[in-house]
C-alpha cells in the first residue's frame, strides 16, 4: 500500500477518541451540576428553616415576656395564660399550638402568615413549660420539611410581669 503524502484529516480512532473523550466531559458536567442543584436545594431548605425558627423564636418570646397571668398544668406545662391582645388562652396541654397546615397558632390565630413557611416548610412540634418559682418559660421549637427536621431550638424566656 502507498502511502499518501500530504493527506490531511483524522483517522477512524483518533474520531473514536475524541467523540468518547467529549462524552465522559458531558457525563461528569451532567452529574456535576444534579449535584450542584440538589446541594443548592437543601442548602436553601435549611437556611430557610433557620430563619422561621428564628422568627418563631423572636415572636413567641415578646409573646411570653410580657404575659399576664399563669396557671400551669400537672405535667409541667401550661393550661391557661393571658395574653395582651390575645386574651385568655385556655388549651389543652400547651398554649402554643400547630395546625393541620403546620402553622403555630396562639388562641386560634395563626401567629405568622403563611408566606413564613416557604417551600412546604412546617412546625413540627412547639413544647411549652413553666417554672413558677424562676418566673420563666422553656420553650422547644421544630421545622421539618415533612420527612426531616431541619431545625430544632430550645431557649428560655424570663417572664417580666411575674
């Protein structure tokens, strides 16, 4: 076979290369950036579920600071409280409560608006206690994305008209 001088172009194999060489680059970009968005999601999620506990926090702790009378309940917690601009709050077991939307209410109101809650963001759990002789509340608060918690607080709050 004669070789011919001067050819110009690509061989079969250097095409195969190339093409399999550009197709692993596109695999590993398509995974890089699954990987990046669900990062991104959950980074979000998270920041999100912070910044409700933290309103939340904020909320029910002018809330509570500043309430009338208590009257605490066998196991620890609180039966009945006032309230300024509530009024008397008497519930079973906590005072603080989650609806079926996962919204935390005070006497029927929904403490924040719904547009607090983005993302299916949720109250999972807010627990209530009293200490009568120390004048303060202990308070626990959950958000969850309805499979996970995603951020969880406990704090204490001094009662200032004991």
């Amino acid at each position: 076979m004669k070789k011919l001088k001067n050819s110009w172009g690509f061989t079969m194999t250097e095409l195969l290369c190339a093409v399999v060489v550009v197709l692993l680059l596109s695999a590993l970009l398509v995974v890089g950036i699954r990987f990046s968005s669900s990062t991104y999601t959950n980074s979000t999620r998270m920041s999100e579920a912070q910044l409700l506990c933290s309103t939340l926090t904020a909320n029910i702790s002018d809330k509570l600071r500043y309430c009338g009378s208590v009257e605490e309940s066998e196991e620890g917690g609180v039966s009945k409280i006032f309230i300024q601009n509530v009024g008397s709050v008497a519930e079973k077991g906590d005072t603080f409560q989650v609806d079926e939307d996962g919204h935390v209410t005070l006497g029927g109101k929904k403490l924040l608006s719904a547009s607090a809650y983005p993302r299916g963001l949720k109250a999972k759990e807010v627990t209530l206690t009293y200490n009568r002789n120390t004048d303060i509340f202990g308070v626990t608060i959950q958000i969850t994305d309805g499979s996970r918690v995603l951020a969880e607080t406990e704090f204490e709050v001094k009662r200032l008209n004991g």
